[in-house]
C-alpha cells in the first residue's frame, strides 16, 4: 500500500509547484536555466491535470489562473500558444471556469493574441481558447462582441494559413447567433480536429 501512495502523484500539490514557476519572472527563470522547452513541458502537464473539471476548477483556488493568463504574454510564442491551449481544456464545457476567466480578463490577451500575434499557432490557439470560453456563455459572446470580436474574425479570414482560415470560418458562419452555434455539438467535433 505504501508503495502505491509512493507513486501516487498529489494532483494539487503539483498544480501549486508549476504555479510557483508560473508566477516566477520570465527573466528569472533564464538566469535559473529554465529553458522554454522546460516551460513548455510544464504546461503540458498542467493540461493534463485540468482536463478534469475538478482540477479546472481547483486552479483558481490555488492562484494559478492568474500566473497562466500571463502567459499569454510570453515571449516565446510556443508558450503563448501552449498558455491558450490551456486555457481552452480549463473553459471547455465548464462555465464555472468560463466565468472565472471572464472574472479575471482572460478574454483580452486571448483577443490580442488573436489579432496581432506574429505566430499563426498562437494565434490558432487563441482563437481555440476563445471559442470554449465564450460557448453558451452570454457574458462571453457579450464581451466578444463588444470587443469586437466579429472584427477580428472577418480578418482572420484573410490569412495564408488554411488552418486558421477554416478555424475562423467555422467561427464566422456562426453569425450573430454564436450562442447557438457554440451549443451544437457536432461543430464541437470539428473545431476540435481543426485543433488537433
């Protein structure tokens, strides 16, 4: 028995250890040796754990919602992208989470990276991002639309990339009924492969 609790990993106490990280200056980190790539790796274990709505959840109790939105100012542009698609497993089908993204303005980095980050992934991933958290969420689409949202869309739609040009599309044809659209979920399936 002591050898299986041995093994057992303490899902919160782990979330709390990559906060502490999380919430360490970018700068810092590099003087430490903490490279990307170990950042990177980081992220993905945090996704592991918040794929359970519990830990979603749980991560704003611990602090770290706040240190993960940061992220999305990273100047590494994989970590923008890896923040967002974090952020998009915590608000996924998950208005709790949704509201307490919405609560602490997790909406306008994602809508900046959206609009004008250099990197097509990160931008592909805030787009993911901005699609779980505003799906049959009135505040959300509310705040999308006044943010202009729909704008950035439309220039979406311009890009070279055919990926992030079918991702914004499948936003785009929502129309003005995004509620609704975000509801269905057969086009869950499919913003979900255009992801992958």
């Amino acid at each position: 028995m002591e050898a299986m609790q041995a093994q057992t990993v303490d899902v919160v106490k782990r979330m709390k250890e990559i906060t502490l990280v999380m919430e360490t200056p970018e700068n810092v980190l590099e003087e430490q040796g903490v490279t990307s790539a170990e950042i990177d790796d980081m992220l993905d274990e945090l996704q592991e754990h918040v794929e359970s709505i519990d830990m979603a959840n749980d991560l704003h109790t611990i602090g770290g919602l706040g240190p993960l939105l940061e992220h999305l100012k990273h100047s590494s542009a994989g970590i923008r992208a890896k923040a967002a698609e974090v952020i998009m497993a915590i608000v996924q089908n998950n208005p709790k989470s949704q509201q307490l993204v919405m609560e602490a303005n997790g909406l306008g980095p994602l809508l900046t990276n959206l609009t004008s980050d250099p990197d097509v992934t990160a931008r592909t991933k805030a787009l993911g991002a901005i699609s779980s958290l505003i799906r049959d969420n009135k505040t959300g689409v509310a705040a999308f639309r006044l943010a202009n949202g729909h704008g950035a869309l439309r220039d979406a739609l311009s890009s070279d990339n055919v990926r992030f040009q079918r991702l914004s599309k499948f936003l785009w044809d929502g129309g003005s009924v995004y509620d609704a659209w975000f509801s269905c979920a057969s086009n869950q399936v499919i913003l979900s492969s255009c992801l992958m």
